[in-house]
C-alpha cells in the first residue's frame, strides 16, 4: 500500500499524469538515475565518495547496486545519512534528515530490481561543505598520536593544543581537521584557564605517550566547540562571535578531547588540528556553549530481556532572556531518544527530537533560525535509554555510565 502510493505519486510527478495506467508499470518507473540518484547525491555522496569519510564510494550506479541491501537497511534502520535529529523540532541548517516519501523511493528501486535507468556521470554531493580559506589561527596537537583501539574498545585522550590566540578576538567560524578521518569520531574543543590548564599540563607530563587517557568526560575548562564528522566547517550566525582569550605563560590554551573509534584499517598515527577565523569587528552578540544537565536520574537494572525503556525529564525556568542558536544533544551508549522542549505561558514547542539516538553519530544541530528565551520559558530535557545490564546506571562520565544534557550555543 505505502509503496505503491508513493510510486503513483512520483510517477504522476515525472510524468505529468499521462500514458501510464497500470499499477505494474508505474512502479517499474523507480530507476536509478530518475530517482535514486538524486537522493544519493543529497544525503549521501558528501560521505560516500572517494576520499570521504565513508568506508565506500556511492557514486555510480554499480555501487549503489552493489551495495544495495545494506543502503535499504541501513536508510530504513535511520543509521544512514547518520543525522539524527528529525523533522518534528524547529528547522535545522543542512539538515539530513530524509523524509518518509524519500525512504519509500529506495525501498521500491531494490524492491523492483535496482533498475539503471538512462547512463549517468558519477555523482556528485549536491552542496560543498563550508570550509575556512584562510584560518587566523591552526592550533594542532603537537605530535601525532596512535590510538590504542580495537573494535571493542574506543578511546578518549586529551591534549593540549600548541597555538593560542595573541589578543582578545571573536571566533566567527570553526573546523576541525581530522588526521585520520575514520578514525576520529568526535572532537571537544575547550579553552583553558589557569587551573584546568595546570591540571591538563601535568596529567600530560605524567603520560609518556602524546596526550592523556580522559575518558568520555567534557568538562575541562569553558567549551568553544564541539565537532562530529560530517559537520564540516560551522560558521557562526551572522553579528555573533565567541570571546576567545589571548595565551599566556600559564593560560589561555586550548584542549582537544578526541574521541578515537576503530576502523578496518587502522589505527594509524593521528595529528588533528583545529580551524579557527576570528571576525575583525566586536560582534553585536557574543556567545557561549552552555546547556541543560539532567543529573538526577537512575536507570533500572534488566536482569532479563526484553529491557524496557526508562525516561527521565529535567526542567530549567530561565531567569534571563537569552538566544540560542544551536543545540547538541547528549547521552551515551543506553540512549535511544532525547528530546528538547520549551514551554511558555503553558504552551509546548518541541525544539530538537532524535528519535534513535546513535552514540556514535552526535552532532550540534544548528537553527536556520536562533531562538530567543524570554524570562520565565521553562527548557525541558527528555532523554530515554534501554538498560541492558543487571545494575542501576547513573550519571557518570565514564561511557558506561549514563548522560542526559544538551549543549547550546547561545547568547553570552
Ligand atoms: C556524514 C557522513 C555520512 C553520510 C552523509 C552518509 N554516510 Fe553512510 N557511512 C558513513 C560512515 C563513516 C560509515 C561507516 C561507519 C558506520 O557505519 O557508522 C557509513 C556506513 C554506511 C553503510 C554501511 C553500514 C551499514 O549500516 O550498513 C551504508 C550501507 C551506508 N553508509 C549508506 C549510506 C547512505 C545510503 C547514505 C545516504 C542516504 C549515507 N550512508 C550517508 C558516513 C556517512
């Protein structure tokens, strides 16, 4: 039923509603290069291509052919294009996230035969990323690391980065620039002050190897930025800028926390180095990574399965007015939903909702349009996670504890 409407649908769409009749021929209409492509080239090429960050190429129709069970599951599971949140929240900038009659037009190709259709040039990603022509400064770890994974087991190391910037300046737009790009699977970038850079400095004294171990932990120092491939180069709303402070002797560097996952391949020796442009004005708002924290939560133990879900909810009255301009959802490895919302004057709007959340596949979700907070909005935080282990998870930064936040960016 679902299948067939959405292919009437498209057929009526190519074909201006005229010569086809039978249903068996409207969907013998769904081909590669009319309908597949396209999508690919929308949701998936950026990744898929060769050089990408993607594991294989999804230009051609041989390789979409090839590959194309796993594209059906992978697209029908949600766990392609890795963008998680969806359409229910407000609108977010470059969003991924494919709509059902979308879905429906790869389940019906494979379903009639992943048909050619007329021959078409590789594909190619239907926007370019954002990227920083000429950063002001490149702080870089200072030598090249080898990460100790395996496919079980992930890494989180610290470093201190070895370029700060010279005077007061305002961050208008930020990258990061993964050595190994299969491996590097999230980047926390902080700027340290005096304390936490003491603590950073002499636990990477003690560490014979580049860096420090620090587990999923992200609280170091005040954060700038927080990155997940295939984010690209984020550029800050126009007018808005974050306050970034000069380095001195015994201040002011940055801290990039790295979170290494395995890769067929790998792991290779990796020197990940940040981007960053700072704007030549004062911009008229400045902003800041803050966010809500749920921390009073307990997720039951599951002795047996089938493990239900548990949800916690956590509520914020705002006591200033305020704008938010990004969002970044977070939990770790139980999390299945989480789901942001403001509530004024008793009325609810959903602002962020990832309906299968995916620990390796966090991003920021930027807002095509900033948010403002009046006095009194209440932020509330939803997050849901299915415990599959005989013991009572809490919050903790370890990965096997729990998590339930969301960073924003969002007026200073
Ligand atoms: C932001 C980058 C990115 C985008 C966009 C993206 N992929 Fe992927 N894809 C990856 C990476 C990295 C992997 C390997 C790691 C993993 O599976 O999470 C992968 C793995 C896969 C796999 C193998 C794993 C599986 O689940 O079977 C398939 C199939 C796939 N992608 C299809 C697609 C399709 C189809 C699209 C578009 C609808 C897409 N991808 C969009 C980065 C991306």
């Amino acid at each position: 039923m679902k299948t067939g409407f959405v292919v009437i649908t498209l057929a009526a769409a190519v074909s201006g509603g005229c010569g086809w009749t039978s249903r068996e021929n409207l969907q013998a209409s769904v081909t590669y290069s009319k309908d597949v492509a396209p999508l690919l080239s929308k949701y998936c090429v950026e990744c898929h291509q060769h050089g990408g960050i993607a594991p294989f190429p999804l230009q051609t129709y041989e390789h979409a052919k090839s590959y194309k069970g796993s594209i059906v599951r992978a697209i029908l599971s949600r766990h392609m294009p890795p963008f998680g949140a969806d359409d229910t929240g407000l609108p977010i900038q470059n969003s991924l996230w494919m709509s059902d009659t979308e879905i429906d037009v790869f389940e019906s190709w494979l379903a009639q035969g992943a048909e050619r259709g007329e021959n078409i040039a590789p594909l190619r990603p239907s926007r370019s990323p954002f990227v920083i022509e000429n950063p002001s400064i490149e702080p870089k770890m200072a030598e090249p690391y080898q990460p100790n994974v395996t496919s079980e087991r992930d890494e989180f190391r610290c470093f201190v980065l070895d370029a700060t910037a010279s005077e007061y300046s305002f961050l208008t737009a930020i990258d990061v620039i993964p050595g190994v790009k299969q491996q590097v699977h999230h980047a926390v970038i902080f700027q340290l002050d005096k304390e936490a850079q003491g603590n950073a400095e002499a636990a990477d004294a003690q560490d014979p190897l580049p860096g420090y171990d620090c587990g999923s932990g992200m609280f170091f120092g005040s954060i700038v930025h927080v990155w997940a491939p295939g984010m690209g180069a984020v550029k800050f709303h126009p007018g808005t800028g974050v306050l970034i402070y000069p380095g001195t002797e015994s201040s002011g560097k940055f801290l990039m926390q790295i979170h290494y996952s395995y890769y067929p391949g790998g792991p290779l020796p990796d020197q990940t180095k940040v981007q960053m442009a700072f704007g030549t004005q004062t911009p008229s708002r400045l902003i800041t990574v803050s966010g809500i924290n749920n921390v009073n939560f307990s997720i039951p133990a599951c002795s047996a399965p089938p493990c239900a879900p548990h949800t916690s909810e956590h509520r914020v009255t705002y006591g200033s007015a305020t704008r938010i301009y990004g969002i970044f959802p977070h939990m770790h490895r139980l999390g299945v939903q989480i789901q942001l919302n403001l509530t004024r004057n008793g009325q609810t709007t959903r602002l962020v909702n990832v309906p299968k959340y995916d620990f390796h596949w966090q991003r920021f979700y930027f807002l095509e349009t900033p948010l403002d907070i009046a006095v009194g909005d209440e932020l509330s935080i939803s997050c849901t996670w299915v415990n599959n282990r005989n013991e009572v998870v809490t919050v903790g930064e370890r990965t096997i504890d729990e998590m339930c936040l969301a960073f924003t960016y969002q007026e200073f």
